[in-house]
C-alpha cells in the first residue's frame, strides 16, 4: 500500500475537525473514513502487476556523451492505470530524472495498452551500467493510495572510453598519406617497397637511379634520367598490449594511468589501421583480461573500445613473463610490439626486463608510459625544508627512470613517455617515423 501527499493533506483537515471537536467519537470517525478512503482508493487503483515491462536494448556510447534508455511498458489490465515509474539506473549512469509519470487505459485481450519510458543519462564512468529493476506505483482515482510493484527486468548500458585523442587522428592519417605517396609528395626513404618510376629532379638520391628504366626511355625519349619513388610497407603487424596491473590505478593529473594508455592504444590503432596494418590488443594482468583483432567482423576502433570498456585496474603484479607466449599465438612474424605500462623501476626489473631480449630479438619494441608532471614540478620546488626533501626525493626518482631508459635503449627499445595529453600523438609520431625510416 502506498500513501499519497493528498491522503496526508485530508489527515491534517480531519486533524482540525478532531481540535474542533475533541471526542474520542470524533477522533474515531476520522480515522475511519481516512482507512475506508485509502482503502477504496487502493483497490480502485489500476493493478501494477498487470503490466508486462520490456527492455529496449540501447546502442553503446562514449564517456560523458548523453544518451536515451527507453522501456516499453504493456497493460492488458480491466481498470485504468495512473502513477508513476521509476528507473532504478546506478548513480554513475547520470540519469537526470529517473521518475516518470504514466497513464494507460483499460486493456484487454485483444488490444494491449502502451507506454514508452525514456530516461536521460549522462554516464560518468565507464563499463557495463545497469538498471536491475522498474518500480511501478499505481494511484487511485482519488489521489489518495495506490499500489507498488517492483518488476526485475535488468537494462544495460555499455559505456565506452571517451577517446578524446580522436582529434589528433586526421593531422596524423595526412601526414602518412604523404609518406604513402597518396599526395604529389615523394619522401625518399619512406620504407622499401616499390612504388613507381619518375624522372629525376635536382636533389634526389643518385642511388635511387633505376638504370634499366632510363635505358629504356633514352632509346625512345632522348636522355632521361629516371629514378624509382618508395612507400611505406604496409600489411605489417602492429600489437598493442595494455598493462592492466597495480600500477595501471596510479591517478595522474586526474585520470587513472590506465585511461591514459586507452587513449593512446586508440589512436594508434586507428592510425595503424588506416595505414594498411593489421592491429592486434590485448589487455593483461596475471592473465589477458580482453582483446580485439584487425581481422575480426566490423570496425577495428569500435572493438578495441568495446574490448576496453570493461577493463578495469587489478591490485596485483602484471606477470610480463607471458607476453612471449602471447604474441608467438598472435603471429609468428616481425611486428612493432607496443607495451603500455609505467615507467617503474621496481615492477619493469623484476618483470620485463628479462623477457625484453627475446622480444626485442624478433620484434620491435616500443615501450609507451605516462609521465607525471607533479615529479616535476616537485622537482623544482626547493624553497621550504618540506620542499627540499620531496625535490630530493623527486630529483632520485627521475634520475632512475633516465638509468631505466638507457638500459631498454641498450635493449634496442623504444621508450616513448609524456603525460596524459601528450602521449597519444607522441605515439602516434614515433609510429609515423619508424614507418618513414623504413624499421616497421
């Protein structure tokens, strides 16, 4: 049974007659009519079990985007329905009115009463969000009670990352279209495959003089140098691999290290992709926790998102010693290896560091790693006691990642680190020159 404001309002007048007249005849008779109203009320009011709620399913959407979830609410009941509806979403799904109301007619068997419920969100994490039940409250005619039913029919919403870093995506796709020879551009030295034949202008390469061609044409043309014009291979294998471990939950600059390598590994596989390559991800802890492949059905960067979506931080140490094995059953041949992780110390000595020779032997690996700016920053603060420590403190931290960052290039590994805004194009240009210079 459920109460209304109006049944409390009609309590408070009888309340005044009560004063009015202080009887315990009184007080009786009005306690009375209030349970006989809401009594009536209640059974006159629409039945909320004669409903039948279905889930509209809702199209996946990106961080901070709104959204619409709709539910489509069916009344074969003999009396009119009038009340409310209740969403009952999780907060972090952002739904800016979750109570509704609704009015349906008398049903029957042969004609079926329907409403649509939409309710507006605005994710703030993301994930999987769901709503595991639709409460329905039916009032009676007079206002004054109804009835409540909780129906448990679950509603979900896949929430993807935001990839904010997208709008660096068309200044890279140029600047490889140029490379690729797609513009009157030629780079000399942007890969080794063989693109087309053109005559010689003052500056290019004399080794790049195809002497067979200009043979060819002087026979023909008169004398004509001709030279061969390159583009960058493609069909290479590109492999991204997220480290989804302890240190993946360190917030920097107000964003978990995790969602920075997100963005990242997004842009790079959409530059990838759109050069021709085959990407490959993969997200691991103690174990692969997702994946997405160039190969499969549908586009590339809305399975890497989707793939990432339900990736979350796990407070252990990520086990680097199964990376190998992973990427023997990626492929078998040379690929550029992607590993974003952090940059530390502790967790990259006793972990990937003794597995970096053999990767290092058959593929080409890049090490991609948020930098904080806060060691920085302490770094260059030195004016209190306080601060004189934490500079010292900071000042031992970066002098080992510099030691660190020797050691992996002695290993012939690329160490790319920047901060959160900075890493994805960082990335995505250290992608750009391996692919100009020829090692991808």
């Amino acid at each position: 049974m459920v109460l209304t404001r109006r049944f409390l309002y009609l309590a408070l007048v009888l309340s005044a007659a009560v004063v009015v007249f202080p009887a315990p005849a009184t007080l009786l008779g009005c306690a009375l009519l209030l349970v006989l109203l809401a009594a009536l009320d209640m059974v006159l009011a629409g039945s909320p079990r004669s409903v039948r709620v279905e889930r509209v399913p809702t199209t996946d959407v990106r961080l901070g985007q709104p959204t619409t979830a709709s539910t489509t609410v069916h009344h074969h009941g003999s009396r009119r329905l009038r009340g409310q509806v209740k969403d009952g979403w999780q907060p972090s799904a952002g739904a800016r009115q979750q109570v509704s109301p609704i009015q349906l007619g008398p049903g029957s068997s042969s004609r079926i009463e329907t409403a649509r419920i939409e309710t507006a969100l605005r994710p703030t994490r993301r994930g999987d969000l769901h709503s595991e039940h639709l409460s329905l409250r039916s009032i009676g005619p007079l206002g004054l009670a109804g009835r409540q039913v909780t129906h448990r029919v679950r509603h979900t919403l896949r929430v993807l990352p935001p990839f904010h870093s997208r709008r660096h995506l068309p200044s890279k796709l140029q600047r490889l279209r140029e490379l690729d020879g797609a513009t009157a551009v030629q780079i000399r030295g942007a890969g080794h495959e063989f693109d087309s034949l053109r005559d010689y202008v003052r500056g290019d390469d004399v080794r790049s003089i195809d002497w067979r061609a200009t043979a060819r044409r002087q026979s023909s043309q008169g004398q004509h140098l001709v030279v061969r014009t390159w583009r960058p291979e493609r069909d290479r294998r590109v492999i991204l691999a997220l480290d989804s471990s302890r240190t993946s939950a360190v917030r920097i600059e107000d964003e978990p290290r995790l969602d920075s390598g997100m963005e990242a590994a997004l842009l790079l596989g959409a530059l990838a992709a759109g050069a021709g390559d085959r990407v490959d991800y993969f997200s691991f802890d103690r174990g692969v926790s997702s994946q997405a492949r160039s190969g499969m059905r549908g586009d590339l960067l809305h399975q890497m998102a989707e793939a990432m979506s339900t990736v979350e931080p796990r407070l252990v140490e990520a086990d680097f010693s199964q990376l190998p094995g992973q990427i023997r059953m990626i492929s078998s041949q040379r690929s550029l290896l992607v590993v974003l992780t952090s940059l530390d110390s502790g967790s990259l000595e006793e972990g990937l560091l003794p597995v970096l020779p053999a990767l290092s032997q058959r593929h080409l690996v890049v090490l991609a790693a948020v930098r904080d700016p806060e060691l920085d920053r302490r770094a260059r603060a030195r004016e209190t006691t306080g601060e004189v420590y934490r500079a010292a403190a900071a000042e031992r931290a970066l002098i080992e990642k510099e030691a660190l960052r020797r050691q992996l290039a002695s290993l012939g590994v690329e160490v790319v680190e920047a901060t959160p805004h900075q890493l994805p194009p960082q990335l995505a240009d250290t992608y750009i020159r391996l692919k100009a210079s020829g090692r991808l």
